[in-house]
C-alpha cells in the first residue's frame, strides 16, 4: 500500500497529475517538488487563483486537497527519501546542443533526478516515468539506481500522461485509459505494478488500466501523439488543396469523420499544430527510428512537422500576398496567443511563428489574448532570436483588450479559438478598422455570415472561395 508519493516537477503534467491523484486518494500524502522557488510559491499561494497553471477546474481542486494531502515544497531531498513511490515528472526538451542537436530529447533533467533519488533514497521506491521518454529509457534509469551501492531496491515503471492541456482536469478524472508499463516477470515487478493500479483504481474503472511491458508502455506515448499531430497535419494538408478546388475542409472532414473507422474528432483544420509536445515527441521518434537505421520510418514521420511548418508560413503569407502584398507599417491584430483555448501555455504556439514571418516583413503587431502574459509574448518572440529586440519592442504591442487590439488595424488574424471572440461586438471592431477590413481565421471559429454582413473580407483557413 502506497503511503506517501513524492512528485518530481510541478509543472503542466506534475500539478494537475498530483491534484487529482491527492483528491480521489485522500489517505496518500502527496509531495510535488521542483527546483523552481518560484512555481513552488505560485502553488502555494493563499488565493489558489494564482496557481501557475490556468487549466478550468483546477484552482478548486487544488482548495480541496492542498494542505490536506497535497503539498508543493522545494525540499527534494526530503520528499524523496520520505516516499514510497516517485514520478518523475520533469521536461524533456528537443536537445539544443551536441548529437541529436533538434531532434532527441534531452534526457538531462531526467538523469538529474534518477541521480538525486539515488543519493538520498535510504528505503526501497518505486520510481515512475511521468515524462514522456524515447523508448528503453527506463533501463538507463535502472542502471543509474542500482549503481547506488546501498541496499535500496528500486523497481521502474512506466505511466506516461496523455492528457491534454485546457482539459486537464476532465482527461485526469475520465480517462479513455491508464497505462502502466512494467517488469512483470519479476514477483517485486509486479508488485510495484499492482501498487499503481492500485492508486488508479480509486477513481479509474478496472478496465481502463492497461498494464504492458516498459518498451510498450514508452513507445505508446509517442506512437499516441504522432497519430494525433498527424490526423491535424493531414487534416491541414488537405486545408489547402479546398482553398484552391473549392471544396470546404469543415465539410470535408464531416464527411470523412462520419466514417466510424476515421472517427470525427482531431480533425479540425488549424494554422497548425502547437503546444510543447508534439512537434518534440515526433522529432524524438524520428531521431530514435533514424539511430536504428529505419530511414523510411523516420522520414514518414518527419512528414508531419514539415507539412506543420508549411501550414504556419503560409497562413502568414496568404496575410501578405491579401494584403497587397505589402504589410510592411501596416497594422495586423491578433486575437489569442496560447497553443489553443483554455490554456495560458504558449510553448511552440503558432502564433509565434506567424508574428516572426509578419515581423520580418516590417508589419505591426498588436496582440490580446485572455489569459497570456504580456511579458510571456515579448520572451516567446525574443526566444527565436530572428529579430532585433528594438524591432520587437517597436513593432509589437500588447493590448489589454480586443477592440484595442483591433483599432486602426488593417486585418485581424484568429491564431486561438477562444471563445469569447465570438461574442465580441464586431460592428464596433469593424467600425475602428481602416478599410478594407480583413479577418484572416486562423482556426476556423467566428460566424462568417455575421462578419460578412457587416462589411469584413473574410477568409478561412481550408475555405476554397
Ligand atoms: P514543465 O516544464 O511545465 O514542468 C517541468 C518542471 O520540472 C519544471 O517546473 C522544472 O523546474 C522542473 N524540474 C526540472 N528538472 C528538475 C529537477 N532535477 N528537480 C526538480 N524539478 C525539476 O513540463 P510539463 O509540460 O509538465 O512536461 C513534463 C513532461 O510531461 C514532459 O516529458 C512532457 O513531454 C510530458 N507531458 C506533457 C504534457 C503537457 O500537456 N504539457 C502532457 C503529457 C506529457
Ligand atoms: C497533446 C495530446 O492531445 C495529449 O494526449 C498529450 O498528452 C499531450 O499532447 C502531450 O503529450 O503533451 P496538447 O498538446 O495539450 O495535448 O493539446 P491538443 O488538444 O492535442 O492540441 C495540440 C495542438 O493541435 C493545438 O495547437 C491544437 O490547436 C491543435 N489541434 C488539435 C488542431 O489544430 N486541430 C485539431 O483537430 C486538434
């Protein structure tokens, strides 16, 4: 029986993960560590609005069990040692240095913590992958443990996270499953298995939780969001053969998404892809595909981030070329920043790279999104390094509001769905805009008969004219 849990890492996967697991089991203490002082403090916060992590639900979760049987500290040390089970749950970034350089994880953050765990663990643990990690990681994990030279046993699982982010809550409380990786020839192996079935079953139906072999369990997490950012890069590649044929690509996918084996869902065209793990996961398995000498595997996948990439450049070109082909000094709102809605996290957001292609094409930028920082977009567009900061600081402008963002703008691009844009009062917006007024729909969300009605020159992304 699992006592006491100590999490590695508070961050997107680690807070949510630790909240609900401490509210559905309330006789586990439940410890989430990180090196961050600062994030620590954002969770421990008295008013639980200031959490660092916008996700829907989660600030009442958080009241419910913190100070309870949830709690955030920057003692490592002591939450390891203390506990029966550790996840790891720390980032695994796309290497920026050495072999692998773009393409591999960076397993760094990971060797650190198996290293700690190692040091200070005095009685025996059960060590979790909550990260997701290239395939057979876990046997470097093991290796590193049982070099401690104490007495320690240490049994390695893998449970890799597949929930989304703006529907954290949701996706931990009703999973589509829980996979538990695992040494099940081994009794001890088995039984480190059992005991995290045991702490999903408190709110996971039996069947749900899927016990496999580490390699499977590993390997499952990337397969499972290469499917998912292909479905979009297919999806998005066919966006732009219905923009020049006339075909409809919402229409499209209703079409082929009533195929019960196609299935209606991930299939809505974007101006691309997104968010901090599928373009590092997909580069990740093509790395490891290509370490293996399977160049057709890797090349397939590789497919979907190249025809991503496309999809981003072009929906900022299409803004250009529309715009007579010149944005230079002219004003362009953008309404949303995050990878998607209902989140404040803008690792890889398109927007990013839609914002650098206008930039470098001297355009103006004015952005507003509900629930990003204004200093998160300055970093996010620094962080590229493409751009002098005086040209960003001159050329880009954080709004605090929609029709701010819009005032005096030539053309309004959608790069999130929020969905309060749709509710805005666009008569108003139109009235403020220099003419003609152009909403380029990044995503595919606002009413376009309204918008048209009203006198906007409206275009869709996968809309063929
Ligand atoms: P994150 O960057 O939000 O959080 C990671 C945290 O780990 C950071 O706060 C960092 O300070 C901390 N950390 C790093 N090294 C540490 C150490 N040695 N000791 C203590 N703390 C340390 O990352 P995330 O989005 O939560 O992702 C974590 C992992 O989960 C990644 O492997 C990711 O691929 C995977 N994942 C993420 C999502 C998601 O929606 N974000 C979903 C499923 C899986
Ligand atoms: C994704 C997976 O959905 C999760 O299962 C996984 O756990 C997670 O990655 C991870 O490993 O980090 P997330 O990136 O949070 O979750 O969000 P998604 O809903 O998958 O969206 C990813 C991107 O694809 C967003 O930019 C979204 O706008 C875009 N998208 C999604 C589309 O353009 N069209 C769609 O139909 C669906």
């Amino acid at each position: 029986m699992i006592k006491k849990i100590c999490c590695i890492g508070a961050g997107y996967v680690g807070g949510p993960t630790m909240s609900i697991i401490a509210q559905k089991c309330p006789e586990i203490e439940i410890t989430v560590v990180d090196l961050n002082q600062k994030r620590i403090d954002q969770w421990n916060d008295a008013d639980v609005s200031n959490i660092p992590i916008y996700e829907p639900g989660l600030s009442n979760v958080v009241a419910e069990a913190r100070g309870r049987n949830l709690f955030f500290d920057t003692d490592i040390d002591k939450a390891i040692d203390e506990a029966d089970m550790i996840f790891i749950s720390v980032n695994t970034p796309t290497k920026t240095y050495g072999k692998g350089k773009g393409m591999a994880a960076d397993l760094k953050y990971i060797e650190l913590c198996a290293r700690q765990i190692a040091r200070v663990a005095t009685s025996d643990k059960i060590v979790v992958e909550k990260s997701t990690l290239p395939v057979r990681t876990a046997q470097a994990i093991k290796n590193i443990l049982d070099h401690t030279g104490n007495d320690v046993n240490f049994e390695i699982l893998s449970n890799p996270e597949f929930l989304a982010e703006g529907t954290a809550v949701s996706d931990l409380t009703n999973p589509d499953r829980v996979l538990i990786g695992g040494q099940q020839e081994t009794e001890k192996g088995k039984q480190a298995v059992q005991a995290l079935v045991d702490v999903y079953a408190h709110w996971v139906p039996k069947d749900k939780i899927l016990t496999t072999n580490l390699w499977s369990s590993e390997l499952s997490k990337l397969t499972a969001n290469a499917f998912l950012a292909q479905r979009v890069s297919s999806i998005n590649a066919m966006s732009e053969l219905c923009e020049i044929t006339g075909a409809d690509v919402d229409e499209v996918a209703k079409a082929i998404g009533m195929d019960s084996r196609i299935g209606p869902k991930f299939l809505k065209s974007s101006v691309g892809f997104g968010g901090s793990c599928f373009q590092k996961d997909i580069l990740n398995l093509v790395y490891i595909a290509k370490s293996y000498g399977l160049n057709e595997v890797a090349d397939y996948w590789e497919q979907v981030i190249i025809l991503n990439d496309h999809q981003k450049r072009r929906f900022a070109h299409n803004i250009v070329k529309t715009l007579y082909n010149t944005v230079s000094d002219k004003k362009i709102a953008f309404l949303g920043w995050a990878f998607k809605k209902d989140t404040n996290d803008t690792r890889e957001s398109p927007a990013i790279y839609v914002a650098e292609e206008l930039l470098s094409e001297q355009a103006k930028i004015s952005v507003w999104d509900p629930k990003v920082k204004e200093s998160q977009i300055y970093t996010d567009i620094n962080a590229l390094g493409s751009i002098e900061t005086d040209e960003v600081n001159n050329r880009l402008k954080v709004s605090s509001n929609a029709y701010e963002a819009c005032k005096d703008s030539h053309a309004i691009a959608i790069l999130t769905e929020w969905e309060e844009f749709n509710g805005y009062d666009w008569q108003r917006i139109y009235d403020n805009m220099h003419k003609p007024a152009f909403v380029f729909d990044g995503r595919g969300v606002l009413n376009k008969n309204k918008l048209q009605e009203i006198g906007f020159v409206y275009y869709r992304i996968g809309e063929g004219g």
